[in-house]
C-alpha cells in the first residue's frame, strides 16, 4: 500500500506533504525532501526495523510505501484520526462498539482489518471522504 505525495520547490525550499498522513517538510533539494519525509514518518510510527521507501512520480507527485503493512496501516488510522481530532472513545462510538479497545487493537496493530474493514474505519474517522485506490508500478 503506498500514499499519495506532493513536491512543490517554494523559494529555496521543496514543501513536501502526504495529506493523508498529515505529513508535510521541506529540504533544499528534492531528494532532500524525500528523505526528510521518510524520516519524519519512520521516527513518528517509531518501529524497530520499520523503513518507508519514497517513490519519486511525475512532475510533483510521489509516493510513499513501508516494508511492515500492518504497521503501516495502524499508522494510517492513528494519523486520520489525529487529524481529526477524535478520541478512541468516540470512534469507538461512530463504529458502534461499546469499548474503545475494538478500534484500538487496529491503531496499534494488534488486528488487521480486511479490506471492507479498513474502509469502515476510515468511513468512521472522516464520514464525508471517499478514499481512492489506484494502481502504480511495482
């Protein structure tokens, strides 16, 4: 699974940013802001032997991909909700579980969600979005 990136040189600087992770740094050269993008998101899921691999696109575009995806994928809900500023307790609720332990086990890894799964905790996270898959080269 990887995410979308954008690249954007602005005065000296690249702004790099994944929207989806809430992501955004800057380098003085475009591979500098690849790399400051795959530290800020590898120290941030702070996993033992975790390593993202940017994947420069066209023109502004990028993506961004991880070796564990399970860790990857807790990361990705941990950060939506973050950015929406919801607690455990009320996604919990939004999915209609009575703990907050159920949607918790995901964020930390401790179950995988199924495909359906993943889209009715990102559903729940951010009710007025409609997350996109799109095929990219291996």
């Amino acid at each position: 699974m990887r995410f979308t990136g954008r690249i954007v040189k602005s005065g000296k600087w690249y702004a790099a940013e994944v929207p989806v992770l809430g992501i955004d740094t800057q380098g003085k050269s475009k591979a500098n802001a690849y790399r400051m993008v795959k530290d800020a998101i590898e120290e941030l899921v702070n996993k033992t032997g975790f390593a993202v691999t940017v994947y420069p696109g066209k023109g502004n575009y990028f993506e961004v991909g991880a070796n564990n995806q399970v860790a990857w994928v807790a990361f990705l809900l941990r950060r939506q909700r973050m950015i929406h500023g919801l607690s455990l307790s009320e996604v919990a609720a939004r999915l209609g579980a009575k703990s907050r332990n159920a949607y918790a086990r995901y964020e930390q890894g401790d179950s995988v969600p199924t495909a359906d799964k993943l889209m009715d905790l990102l559903a729940a996270l951010d009710p007025g979005r409609d997350f996109v898959l799109r095929e990219a080269a291996a």
